[in-house]
C-alpha cells in the first residue's frame, strides 16, 4: 500500500524496524484485532494497538465508567465517569489515530454471540476480569480457529499467554493449563483483592506486544509458554506449558466441541 505523508511520519519508528518495515506496517493497518474488555488491561491494549496502526479494533464491554475505574484503567477520564466504556475508549482512539477505526461491541459476551464477535477479527485479545468470560473466549476461539492472547492480573501479580491450540502442532490451550474454573469465592476478584494500577499497564503494554507480534509473524510467540510477573519481586518468570492429552476441549478425545455447555 501507499502511505501518506503523514502516515510516514506516524509509524516512522516501526518502518525503520526490519522485523516491520513498510510492509508489516501496511499489514497492521489491514488486520482486525478484537479486545475483551476496556477495563485494566484492555486500555493499554487499545491505546497501544491504535497507536501502532491496528486498522480495525474492536471493543466488547457493557459496562459504564465509574469512578473506581480510573485508578487503573487509564483509556477513560473523570469527565466521562457513567458513560458506556465502548464509548469512552473509541474517543480516546479516535484522539491517538484517526487511521484507525474502531468498532463498539456494547454487549455483554456470551456464547449467543461470540462466535459471530470474533469471526470478523484476526486475533482476540481477551482482559477479562472473571474466570467464566476466560474460559468462553478460550473455547470459542479454540473452535473459531482464532489465535488468542489471554491475561490476568491480581494484587501485584500478572500472568499472559498466547493460545494457538486451533493450529494442533503442540500449542496448547487456556483449558490445558486451567482445566476448570477454580470453586466462586477460592480466587478473590480485583474488587475483593485489590490491583495496583500499574500492573495493568504492565501486563496489558506486554498483551499488546505479543498481538502485534502474532499478527506481523514475528519473534517468538508465547504459545507453549505462561509468562508470571511479581512485581513486588519485579521477577519474570516461564513456565513452559505443553498440550494435555486429556484436555476436554483440545486433547484427542474432547468432549468440548460447541459452546453449548457455556449457555446453561
């Protein structure tokens, strides 16, 4: 594709990159990246997408900025506090890049709908804050064949990973990790643990950077790896994951093969 003047001097920074160049440039302002969430993770997620020249960015969140949000979840503002969060997190876009277009999923995700969410976008990235939407987005896009890019944060802890379990080939899936949500109340939500709002900004900067990576092809994917942060200890840590033979969605025996168990 031909860029404009402007369009030059925006993505400079990448052209000059040769794992980039103008022609990965040119390919992430024709990819299509859908996001789970404007909350904590999803901000950083979506500003730096936008900011990178994702072309299409999809949001999917059905909640309204509220106060209590804005200790971490940066994309909104005081003056926006009881707006839905689609709204607010497309007009910052809008204000980073306008090449960008950004496409408001004011929903909440279920598995009615996600199957036609993600059939329009080329990696997922999921900043969900709850095991139920995790475990849906994992399954979905497992037999949607759509590459996932998963985090969590908690207190002062973050995990990430990548999930390619559609191409077979050893990638592993969420559920060969987790195979089960953990029991209601074992695991705290960030409401009842707490989060320190950095480490939002932490993990969802390095979230973006593993769904520019899988959509450009390049570096080494975090498929096959759980990476740990404590960042108290501000250690790193990874975990090398293999594919359970027996997991119920990806192994050789799956029980897993619809949505249908997500919509009891």
């Amino acid at each position: 594709m031909d860029f404009s003047e402007e369009q030059i001097q925006r993505y400079a920074r990448h052209i000059i990159l040769s794992e980039v160049g103008g022609t990965g440039q040119a390919k992430l302002l024709e990819s299509k990246v859908l996001v789970i969430g404007a909350g904590g993770l999803g901000s950083p997620v979506l500003m730096y997408l936008a900011a990178a020249g994702v072309g299409t960015i999809g949001i999917v969140d059905d909640d309204q900025v509220s106060l209590s949000n804005l200790q971490r979840q940066i994309i909104h503002t005081s003056g926006r506090i009881g707006e839905n969060k689609t709204e607010s997190a497309a007009a910052t876009l809008a204000a980073i890049n306008p090449d960008v277009s950004v496409v408001r999923h004011t929903l909440r995700l279920n598995a009615g709908n996600v199957m036609d969410l993600i059939a329009d976008y080329d990696v997922v990235a999921d900043g969900s804050d709850n095991f139920e939407t995790r475990f849906l987005v994992n399954d979905a896009c497992h037999i949607g064949g759509k590459t996932l890019v998963s985090a969590a944060i908690l207190r002062f802890d973050g995990q990430l990973s990548t999930f390619r379990s559609h191409e077979g080939d050893g990638h592993p899936c969420y559920r060969c990790i987790f195979p089960e949500a953990p029991p209601p109340g074992l695991i705290p939500s960030c409401a009842e643990g707490g989060v320190l709002g950095a480490l939002a900004g932490t993990m969802g900067s390095m979230q973006a950077t593993e769904v520019i990576k899988e959509l450009l092809g390049i570096g080494e994917s975090l498929s096959g790896t759980l990476l740990i942060y404590d960042g108290l200890a501000t250690s790193f840590r990874k975990v090398r994951v293999r594919p359970d033979p027996a997991c119920k969605l990806c192994g050789a025996q799956a029980t897993i093969t619809d949505l249908s168990a997500h919509a009891a």
